[in-house]
C-alpha cells in the first residue's frame, strides 16, 4: 500500500463518522506534506478538521515516513469540483464558465446529470426598439461547465 493509499483510507474511515463532512481533495507533495481539503453540506467548523487530522496523525508513524499535515475546509471563492457541492448551494449565486461563455446566475436545481439556473438578462425587445429584460433559465450538463464558483455577497 502507498503511503498516499495509507492516509487516503484514514480519511475515508474518518469521514466515516461524519456523514455531513466530505473530502474535496487530498495532496501530497513530495517532501510528504499531506494537505486535506473538506467540505460539507452544512459547512466545515474547526472541530471536523482537528478530528481528521487527528484520525491520521495517530495512525501514521512518523518514524516510518516523516510528514507534515495540513487539514482545511475548502476556501470562499474556490470552484466548485464535486456534484454534491452544487446540490449544497442550491439557491445560490454562480459564475459558471462554459467554453463559449460566462453566466452569473441563481443556482435552482442541481441532479446528478445537471444543474439548472436562472437569470435576468437585457435583450432587444422583439418589436420595436430598446431593450427589455428577459427572465432566462438554462439546464447545464455537468461536463459542459469548465468552472463554478459561488459568489460571495455582502449586505
């Protein structure tokens, strides 16, 4: 078993016990600094990382491979990578970016195929002249979005 296949399976028996709790990512660089990231359906708190970092600095010896570890919920404004963080998000506002373009827009479904958004845009009206605004909505397969990133807003 690899040393990344060893802590992988500590993190996943860890996780185990905290069904809200979900691994987003899991690095290791070569001079061994392990790095977790996390997510979770109703956020991270401090709590969750102290346990998995615990779940496996206590089950690695460091006489056998030294290493250091970083455990961490996942960042304001970091795209978003598992189908499960948009389904968490639902009622939210993204930045979608697709090959051909960007859309911001309020996330108002996610499945496991798709997500669906809606927005106002301004488009000329289609008698006369000017403009009007346009309710929009649009379904998204997942393999079409090259990044999501849920906007932060403050009021």
């Amino acid at each position: 078993m690899t040393f990344k296949e060893k802590v992988l399976n500590l993190v996943n028996v860890a996780l185990s016990e905290k069904p809200s709790v979900f691994l987003i990512d899991l690095t290791i660089t070569d001079n061994f600094k392990i790095i977790v990231t996390l997510d979770g359906d109703n956020g991270v708190i401090l709590q969750d990382c102290i346990d998995i970092s615990r779940a496996i600095e206590n089950n690695l010896d460091r006489e056998e491979q030294d290493f250091s570890l970083e455990v961490a919920s996942v960042g304001v404004g970091s795209p978003l990578k598992m189908i499960r963080q948009y389904k968490k998000n639902v009622g939210r506002i993204l930045i979608v970016k697709l090959a051909s373009e960007t859309i911001e827009a309020q996330l108002v479904d996610a499945n496991d195929e798709f997500i669906t958004l809606v927005w106002e845009a301004r488009e000329p009206k289609k008698i006369g002249k000017g403009k009007e605004n346009v309710q929009k909505r649009q379904e998204i397969p997942y393999s079409e979005i090259k990044e999501a990133i849920v906007t932060v807003t403050f009021n």
